[in-house]
C-alpha cells in the first residue's frame, strides 16, 4: 500500500480533480442499498410475533462460519476481519422479523430510512483499514473513530480489531438503539457518541483508523485534522466524474497525505446536525 500509482495523488488536492474510479466494479456495488420492500414488511409483521429467530441460536455460529466461507470464497483474506465478522452475532443487529437474512451478503433496513451495510462492503472497508501503516505495523488499528453508529453492528466488530472505539450517530433514534444492541455484546474500549459526525471526536484524537458510513459531497476537514502518522480514513464520497459516489482512502504518511480512489459504492449521505 505503501507504493504509489498513478492513482495515487498527493493531498492537498481539491478532491474533484482526483481520478475517476476503477469502472469493473461499478455495476457490481450498484444494489449495495436495499429498500425495505413490502414483502418484507408483511414478513416483519408475521415474524414480530415471535421475539427469537427460527433458525438462528444454537447454530448461529454455524451460519455465520459459512458466510465467512463465502466472503473468504470472494477474495476477502484479512484474517482478523474474517474471525470478528465470524464472531460478532449480526442478527442480534437487525429487526428480529430481519434476523433469518442476517447471514446472507446483503444491506438491511435498521430504521428512520438507514441500512446496516452488506457484509461484504463492511469486510472490505475494515480489511483496507488493516492495509494501513499503524495495522500493519501493530496488529490491530490502533483507536478508531466511526461516523454512523447506525445500529451498532460495524462498531460491535471495530471493538474487536481495534485498541478503543468512538463511535458517532447523529439520530437519537439510532443512537440508542446501538446502545441496546451492544449492551449484551459491549466489549474493550468502545464509547458511543451521539453529535454530528463532521466534526469527529477531538477528545480522543488523532485516530489510527478513521472510518465512515455515510457519504458527502467533501470530507469534513475535522476527519483529517484528527488522522494520526501512520493513520488510514476509509471513507465514501460523492464523485463529481461519476455523479455517484467511490470509497476514498487516505494516509497521513510522514511527508503528507495521501489519497486513493476507489470502487463505486453507495452509502446513505452524510448529513448535518443532529435530530
Ligand atoms: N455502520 C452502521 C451503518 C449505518 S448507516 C451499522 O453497522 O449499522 C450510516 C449511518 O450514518 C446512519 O445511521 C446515519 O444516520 C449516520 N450518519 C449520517 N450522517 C451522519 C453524521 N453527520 N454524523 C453521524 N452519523 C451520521
């Protein structure tokens, strides 16, 4: 990662004269977003009589080793990734009537019009963190800041591969049904925010990992003020080429700051305040 292509400019740059993403892998992240559907509402309705999911609990373990196998099948091979997503319960993330999807490589609606992000997209986003400076050369990735708690789950997993967690949501509503989902599962240094995730976490910074779930039209200038040296931000952005949005990546190296294009995504925006 250190190596630097030709698509790989130098910050400052104003971030619409930075390359077009890789165009193979567009089509491919296009349905990244799922709408709740209404067959899917119907389902909730039947399924919310029933507060533990059919199918999941004593094997859920099992299940989640073969969607492990799958994204490994896929070409995801960063292995701390691979044993939190196989450790961390994701049904316990979604609706209850959700809970028999919670294995299988798609985006799940968490409430007030958010989605919890397919499997894969987060596996990815947490194995390019670990590509970073700080994770290659420790271990682990160092203290991480997260915008869009959303319903906790990415979080859940973040606690297991970092030193200390923050976490940002700026909806109440999300906020404290993160709080909820990770009550049973809380574990190591994770710290729950609720504020507008613009303006990052000055109280812990600089972080080692920065990583976001939600995309704007910039970065928010707070995010890079607060990356550490050897510090990696992973995050989405609209793209002024594509009109779509790309996963940015930057580095603080010693010399400066780095940044990267890549695949085309599709993220719920970045929005601001608080409600
Ligand atoms: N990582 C989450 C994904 C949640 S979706 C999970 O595992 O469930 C993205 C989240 O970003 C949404 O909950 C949305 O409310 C939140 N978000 C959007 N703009 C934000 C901002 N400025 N600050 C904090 N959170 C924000």
């Amino acid at each position: 990662m250190t190596a630097r292509s030709p698509r790989t400019p130098r910050f400052p740059l104003a971030l619409d004269r930075l390359q077009a993403p890789a165009r193979s892998r567009v089509g491919a992240a296009a349905d990244e977003l799922l709408r709740p559907q209404r067959p899917l509402q119907h389902a909730a309705q039947a399924a919310a009589q029933s507060s533990t999911p059919s199918g999941l609990g004593l094997d859920s373990a099992a299940v989640r080793q073969r969607m492990v196998a799958r994204l490994r099948e896929q070409g995801l091979r960063c292995e701390p990734v691979l044993a939190a997503l196989g450790q961390v319960e994701r049904h316990r993330f979604v609706d209850s009537a959700l809970a028999t999807q919670a294995y299988e490589d798609t985006s799940l609606p968490i409430g007030l019009s958010q989605t919890i992000s397919k499997p894969s997209v987060v596996g990815h986003m947490l194995a390019l963190l670990f590509e970073g400076a700080h994770a290659r050369a420790h271990g682990d990735l160092g203290r991480v800041l997260e915008i869009g708690t959303g319903c906790g789950y990415q979080a859940a997993l973040l606690a297991l591969l970092a030193r200390s967690v923050v976490s940002i949501e700026r909806l109440r509503g999300l906020h404290d049904k993160a709080r909820a989902n990770l009550a049973h599962a809380r574990r190591g240094d994770l710290r729950l925010v609720f504020g507008d995730g613009r303006d990052g976490h000055t109280l812990r910074a600089p972080y080692q990992s920065i990583i976001a779930a939600a995309g704007g039209e910039e970065l928010p200038p707070a995010w890079i003020d607060q990356l550490d040296v050897g510090g990696r931000l992973v995050a989405p952005l609209q793209d002024a080429t594509s009109g779509g949005q790309v996963l940015l990546v930057v580095d603080r190296e010693p010399g400066g700051l780095v940044s990267r294009r890549l695949d085309a995504v599709n993220f719920v925006p970045l929005k601001s305040g608080t409600a």
